[in-house]
C-alpha cells in the first residue's frame, strides 16, 4: 500500500497568490481533489489531503498531518506567480535517491500533459514544506497567475485536469501502480437517471415462438429498474411505442403505466404514480 500525501497550497484567509480573478488557493485545491479522484482509480494506494475545503492551515499542521499519517510521498501543488511563465518542480537541496527520481518522473508526466508551457526546470529550495516532511516530498508549481497566457490556461478546467493528470500519471509510474479492475455497477434499489432511450431488445426475427417472457415500460418507468428486470429475467424491454402487436410473450412485466390492451397468459403489473414508485415497486418484486 503506498500513501499519497496531498498538499493543495494555501487555503482559507490565506489566499496564496490571485490575479485577474483566480485565487491559488482555489486552483490548489482543485487540482489536489482531480488527482485524488484519478489516484483512488488505482490499486493498493491511499490518498490523503491536507485540506479538503477552502480552510485556513499551517503549514507545521501541514507535514505534522503527513508525518503523523506515515505517507510515502508527500506532493505539494502550488499556483506561480512573480513574472514569470511556466512549470517548475522542488525538492529539498541535498536530497537524492527515491526523492530526486519521483522529481524526475513527475516533473517530466507533467510536462507531457502540458504541451506548450515553459519547463522552467527542476530545482531545489529550502522551503518549509519540503524540509518538515519526513517522506520524499515535491513541490510543484504550475503556471504562473500573473502571465496572461498562463491565466488563460488557469481558467480552464481541461487544463487543470491536465496538471492533475500529470501529477498522476507521475504517481502511477513512480510507485509502479496499477489500475483498478472496473467494478461491475452493483444493482441497487435506488432510481437512476434513465437513460436517453432504452435499447428494446428486437424479437426474434423468425417470430414462431412466443418468448417466456418481456417487459413492457410505460407511464413513469424507471429505466435503470427495467434494466435490473431485464437482467433477472433474461427479458427484452419495449416502449409502449415499439412494443409489436398481438401477443408476444407468455409473462408480460409491466414497469410503470397502465396494462390494460396487453396480452399474455399472465400480467405482473410493477407500477406506481411516479418513477420513484415503479422503481419501489421493481425492487420489491426483484427482493421476493
Ligand atoms: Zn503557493
């Protein structure tokens, strides 16, 4: 398991550097929280952040808080500012091994994503955040507020996310981790948006046999139940609109709106007077 410390710089009353509008603290932490969603992508890693909200923090609360939670590797994201255009990483004079080469690895991930920005290099410094860390700790700053083509980018989430993306692809091929094997969606009770349109699973073109079984969705259907029907019951789903004439199924489920007009040996009607009830009453049927 490796931890993954991250700092989005400032925060709170301190509001780091601003211009034409932006304020560092809030593209800090922007940032951090992008890279905290693609990280937790991964296998085997934990991510911590020093702050989560616009909150005013030390920076001795700062590596205390990394200190005390044992990370591996401590990031620290900042905004630039002071005449200037570009990206730059730090890390504590003197230090080498795993630290110079996280430096190595991320600083030039980061740059792939960038296309176009300023390397200003990767240099050492003896700031507070890199020197009270006991792990290998970064600090990276990325654009600069008051340069008017680095604003530009700023105000962009697509380029954000692309610093984000940087640091993580640097994360990912620093501590050799791996993706995490897409979870099946878990079925759930809970209405979901439907989708744009169901996908009406089309009869059997040769139309001799009857099927054992469909679903018929109507009125206030609930999609994402129908789905979840669909799935027990090895079923197709049609719309009112599409559903063929004369009988087409032997059950016939009906999720949301009236059954009269259909035929079947036998009609199990699943419907309420909004979507919320049809899915309550799908979830229902599916828990029986
Ligand atoms: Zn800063």
């Amino acid at each position: 398991m490796v931890k993954i410390f991250i700092d989005p710089g400032h925060g709170g009353t301190d509001s780091g550097a601003v211009g034409s509008g932006l304020q560092e603290k809030n593209l800090t932490l922007q940032i951090a929280k992008k890279m905290q969603q693609l990280l937790l992508t991964y296998e085997n890693v934990q991510v911590r952040l020093s702050r989560e909200t616009d909150k005013t923090m030390s920076l001795r609360q700062r590596t205390d808080m990394a200190n005390n939670w044992n990370a591996d590797f401590l990031i620290s994201v900042h905004i630039n500012a002071g005449g200037g255009t570009g990206f730059e990483t730090f890390i504590y004079p003197g230090v080498g091994g795993v630290t110079k080469r996280n430096q190595d690895i991320l600083h030039a991930e980061v740059m792939k994503e960038l296309d176009g920005v300023r390397d200003r290099g990767k240099k050492r410094a003896d700031f507070f955040m890199l020197r009270e860390s006991k792990m290998d700790a970064i600090l990276t700053e990325n654009l600069f507020i008051d340069n008017s083509g680095d604003v530009a980018k700023l105000k962009q989430a697509s380029i954000l996310n692309k610093i984000a993306q940087g640091h993580v692809n640097g994360v990912v091929k620093a501590y050799g981790l791996r993706k995490k094997a897409v979870a099946k969606p878990a079925p759930s009770p809970t209405p979901k948006p439907a989708p744009t349109k169901p996908t009406p699973t089309q009869p059997d073109k040769g139309g001799s046999a009857l099927m054992d079984k469909a679903i018929v969705i109507g009125g206030f259907p609930d999609f994402a139940s129908a789905e979840m029907l669909a799935a027990r019951l090895k079923a197709p789903i049609y719309t009112r609109a599409a559903l063929p004439n004369g009988k087409i199924a032997k059950e016939l489920y009906v999720v949301g709106g009236s059954a009269s007009g259909l035929q079947a040996d036998k009609i199990i009607s699943l419907t309420g007077k909004d979507r919320f009830e049809v899915a309550a009453a799908v979830a229902e049927f599916l828990n029986r």
